[in-house]
C-alpha cells in the first residue's frame, strides 16, 4: 500500500483514508472489469449461436487475463467479497448459467459440464499468460481451443470425478475462492 500511495503522488494517510483496506483497493480498481465480464455474458446471450455465444464469451474473458496481469491474479483468486462483487457474481453467475444451458440444449455442450467446471478456465488461462507472457503472449488461445474442444458434446466420455460443489465455486461461477495462490495450484 505504501507503494501504491508513493507511486500515486498521495500520502499513506489519504490512501488509507480513501481505501482503509488492500481489499478495498483491489475492488476499486477491479469492479470496472467485473461488469465488463457481465456485460459480455450479455452480449454472448445475444448471440443465435449458443456454441458460438459461449466461446466468445470465454475468449473475451480470457483475453482480458492477457491483457492485464493485475486482472489475471484477480480473476484467478476472485474479487473480496463486498455488495457490488456480490451482485456482479450474482448477475454473472446467472447469465453463464443461461449460457451453459442455451449450448447444452442445442446439443453442442456437454451435457454433465457445471458452471463450477468454468473455473478450470480462468485457473488454466491465468497459468498459462503467467507463465508464457514473456515469451508466447498468445499461447493462452491454444490453451483455451484446447479446453473448448473437450467442452464439446460430440465425443465426450464420462468424466471420472463430479465437478466443484457450489460452495467450492470461483469467480468464474460467482464465488469467491478459498483456495491456495496460483503457484500453488500448478505444482510451479
């Protein structure tokens, strides 16, 4: 925080002041990208192509990982809980849940994939632009082709273990995660 108050030209008193806590500061500069994944949930439930709504929907996440490191710690471990994330998780959490069923009902998804299985992606994606930003910035897109491919219907094969209980979710599925960082996660 004292960094943060140094680099912004104010003392660590206004910063406190303004933020009294890191996660205070975290949601004033995050929320904005919270309700730009809303909004592309919106956008994919417009789409006509179920499949096409939520892929799109998934790469638009995914490229805002890539484009802001900052956001990709984020979206890996989640928002701090508050009113606003609550209702934006809440939002979202509803419009994916809309999207998971349009494609499972025009037979393009997998019909045992759950909103908490959304998470692997933005734990995968968030992995991979950390660990490639520096020297394959776009790698995440193969990551990400990877992962839809096994989200199809066609071909899928039963999964061997069930998904994520609700109270187990992540940000992806409008939950927060109680989960150990990300370096911990991958084993690296």
């Amino acid at each position: 925080m004292a960094d943060i108050a140094r680099h912004a030209g104010v003392s660590n008193g206004t910063l406190y002041n303004r933020f009294p806590t890191r996660e205070d500061l975290i949601e004033a500069v995050f929320i904005d990208r919270l309700e730009t994944m809303v909004a592309l949930a919106g956008r994919a439930l417009a789409d006509d192509d179920p499949w096409r709504g939520l892929a799109g929907y998934l790469t638009a996440v995914c490229e805002l990982q890539a484009a802001d490191r900052g956001f990709n710690e984020v979206a890996a471990r989640g928002l701090p809980p508050s009113p606003a994330a609550q209702r934006l998780q809440e939002e979202g959490q509803a419009a994916i849940a809309r999207l998971l069923d349009r494609a499972k009902e025009a037979g393009e998804l997998r019909a045992d994939l759950a909103l908490e299985d959304l998470a692997f992606v933005i734990w995968g994606i968030s992995r991979t632009v950390e660990m490639t930003a520096g020297f394959a910035p776009r790698l995440w897109r193969r990551h990400l082709a990877l992962l839809l491919d096994g989200f199809r219907a066609e071909g899928a094969h039963p999964l061997p273990e069930p998904p994520l209980r609700p109270e187990q979710g992540h940000p992806a599925a409008g939950r927060r995660v109680q989960a150990a960082p990300p370096a911990q996660w991958g084993g690296g």
